[in-house]
C-alpha cells in the first residue's frame, strides 16, 4: 500500500508502527479516510514526530484525525471505550498507529469486544 507498513486487523481497519508527517497524503492515496495516533507526544524521545505535526498533514491529505494516546502496556476500559467511539464514528477506513502496531491492534481487539 504505497510503501505504508499497513496490517490489517478488522474490516477496514489497519494499523501501523509509527508514522510520519509525509505518510499522511500516502495514506490518503492509499484509500484511508481516517487516522488515528496512538501513541503519546515524546514516548520516543525529541525525534518522533508530534501529534500536531501529523494531524497538520492528514487534515491538508483530506483525512479525519484523531489522537488517542495510550500507554503501551495498558489500556484502561475508559480508552477503549473512546476507542470503539471513534471507530464507530470516524469514516472508514480507517488507520490507527502506534510505535510498533502493537497497541493499536490490541485496543481494536478490545473495543471489538464492546
């Protein structure tokens, strides 16, 4: 998918190790309407891109933003919930991101379970 570290983990739903800025507008080529951060400002230190950053870049690629972050070891009940929230409202499909993948695949698991 336009050289994007895509998994699919739902229908219409994928996620990602950390993204980039620039990977919004291949994200938009790639189809996605919709992009989710999952992953705290500075979890990785001063050179990972921040949510602002990135949200700049999928609104001007035309997608839906969304930043959720959450720890890598727990998500608590109440972010899941505002997980499934989002997946229920935001236009699909829709990719969510962390720092490996791991995170998001486990609240799209968990909020499929709401």
């Amino acid at each position: 998918m336009n050289n994007l570290p895509v998994q699919p983990v739902g229908p219409d739903i994928c996620v990602a190790p950390q993204l980039t800025p620039d990977a919004m507008a291949l994200a938009a080529q790639a189809g996605f309407r919709s992009v989710v951060n999952n992953r705290p400002d500075f979890e990785g230190g001063a050179d990972q891109p921040t949510s602002a950053a990135i949200e700049a870049a999928a609104r001007a690629a035309g997608l839906q933003y969304a930043f959720l972050p959450v720890a890598g070891g727990y998500q608590s009940p109440e972010e899941i919930a505002q997980f499934a929230e989002l997946l229920k409202t935001l236009p699909r499909p829709i990719l969510a991101f962390c720092r490996s993948g791991a995170r998001s695949t486990r609240l799209v698991m968990a909020a499929s379970q709401l």
